[in-house]
C-alpha cells in the first residue's frame, strides 16, 4: 500500500451502504445493494468525490454474521467496479474477528478497513494499539481508517491519535469527540489533517474543512447523490457560506427527524432506508431489535423531503 495515495483517495462524501433485506424473511437483499452501488455512481459519487462503507453502523452491521458482513462487502465492491473507493467496516470485540474481517476484505478488493475500539468492555489504550496492530499485520494492503466511536467504547485521545500513526497503514481518522472537550474536535483535525485524511463524523463540515479535512459522513447522499456532490464541490471551492446555508437546509431537518424518531427505535440506517424508499429506490426495515419506522414515520418522513426540495419523491 502507498500511504500517500491512499490518503489522497479517502476524500469526499464518505457514504454508508444501508443493508437492505427481503421483508419476508430479513434476508440480505444483495442485487438490491448492488442497484444502490450503481444509483450513487450514476449520481456522481466516484472517486474524488466519495467513498462507500460497507457493514457500517447503518448498513446493520451488529445484526449480521460474519458471513454476512462480507457477502455484503463482496457485493458493494463487485458493483462498485473500480469507480470509487470501497471501505469495509470492521467494528467488533475480538481481536481475531478483526483479523478474519481484515483478511477477508483484502482478499475481495477493498481500499480500506474502518476500525474502532472494540466496543462493550472499556479497553485501555494499550489494549486498542494491540487490536489496530493485528489488523494491520492481517490486511498490510489496505489504509486503515481508525473511527473514534467514544459513545460505545473508549474514546480515542488526541495522543492516540499520534501513537496510531506509528502503524504503516494508518491513513483515516473517522472523527468526532465528546462536547465537553474545549475545541477537542477542531484541535485533532487541525494538528493531524496533514498527515491523516480526517472525515467529519461530527456535522461540522464547514469548520472541518477549513481545517484540514478531506472527507464527510453525509448519510443524504443516500438518497440523493446529486446533492451530496454538489455540496462536496462548494466546499472545496471556499464557498463556505453557501455550503452552511445548504447544510441548515437539507443536513439540519434529516437529523432534527432522525433524533425525533430515536425516542421510538435505537440503530441506525433506518432514516437513510426511509428516505430510500420514498424517493423510489431499494430498501426494507432493519433487522430487529431495531423496529420498522416506515408506517409511523412514512408521511413525516415524506414532507422532511418535499420541504428541502429532493427531487422524486413519491406519494
């Protein structure tokens, strides 16, 4: 792996693949995720302008087998074709889970592996060098991308983030960072965006990018690609202004629903799959124990849409 250029590539709209199933049975949907794959490259995220995730938290990774998590990842790179990188995601809380999934997932092609520290347990930092230096002796190929998911497991310090870098294929820094720390987030970016491609889990696409980062967690891109791009070329052009109005437009109202409807169902991804479907594209419920949003949240869901001007959305 050239660590340079896989820093280069992890740039853009970093987009979560939802993981669809067959609502009869909860089956994977594959050929409904490849369609997916192929809608958000004919809407203009390609490399350059994004990268997809596959087995993330919204793509319902915590209800999947092993298996499962890379029969999906085998069909989002098989549809991606080369046109965009793909990253696997990797969380979990074993270190040899990690390895199988590190392996695997060069095996198949992927760019990357997004890894956070394993989550039930508190870990130490020492715990959390060991378990990143296992997937990076198992995958050597692909650019790590190290999430910071401190609400489910230790959080990564800023020192952390400094020692990581001593792994040859540490190249990602997925980051947000709890509200109580003074410019916590701004200072990680701005001290490691020259030597780490930082996405900003953290709605802070603006600041971010003036600072450094090279990337964005944009679940709108899901169900509208065209937007997503756009919004990604204000950015790099300066136009910050623009790109924060934008942002209150269409960012602010799909998260003000989403925390609206985690007083009904926790995970993830269900919001992104609701809006899937009233635009006219693949989707399904997730796995329990998240619940199916679609009846309560459907017209709800439909005037969030209409309201911030997304095109095809159906009755």
């Amino acid at each position: 792996m050239e660590r340079d250029q896989a820093k280069q590539r992890l740039q853009g709209c970093y987009v979560t693949i939802p993981t669809m199933f067959h609502d009869d049975d909860l089956e994977l949907n594959v050929a409904g995720m490849q369609r997916h794959v192929r809608f958000l490259l004919d809407g203009g995220v390609r490399e350059g302008t994004g990268v997809l995730l596959s087995g993330g938290g919204a793509g319902d990774f915590s209800t999947l087998t092993v298996a499962e998590r890379l029969q999906v990842a085998a069909a989002v790179i098989e549809a991606a074709g080369g046109q965009i990188p793909v990253a696997v995601g990797a969380q979990t809380t074993s270190t040899r889970e990690l390895q199988q999934l590190a392996g695997a997932a060069a095996d198949l092609g992927a760019d990357y592996l997004q890894v956070s520290p394993p989550f039930y347990f508190s870990h130490t930092e020492d715990d959390f060098f060991e378990y990143l230096s296992a997937a990076s002796q198992a995958a050597p190929e692909l650019g790590l991308i190290v999430y910071n998911t401190y609400w489910t497991s230790m959080g990564v310090s800023d020192g952390m983030v400094a020692r990581l870098l001593d792994l040859p294929n540490v190249v990602g820094l997925k980051w947000s960072s709890p509200g109580n720390a003074f410019f916590g987030f701004e200072r990680v970016v701005q001290e490691y965006s020259n030597r780490l491609s930082v996405i900003d889990n953290q709605l802070r696409f603006v600041t971010s990018h003036m600072l450094g980062a090279r990337s964005i967690e944009l679940h709108v891109c899901n169900h509208w690609p065209q937007w997503g791009v756009r919004f990604w070329q204000r950015l790099e052009a300066g136009a910050y202004c623009e790109a924060q109005q934008e942002m209150m437009q269409v960012v602010m109202p799909f998260y003000q629903l989403w925390a609206e409807m985690e007083q009904y169902t926790s995970g993830d991804g269900y919001l992104d799959k609701l809006c899937m479907e009233l635009v006219g594209l693949d989707s399904s419920r997730c796995r329990p124990p998240t619940r199916d949003v679609r009846k309560r949240f459907r017209d709800q869901t439909r005037q969030m849409l209409l309201q911030c001007g997304t095109p095809n959305v159906v009755d």
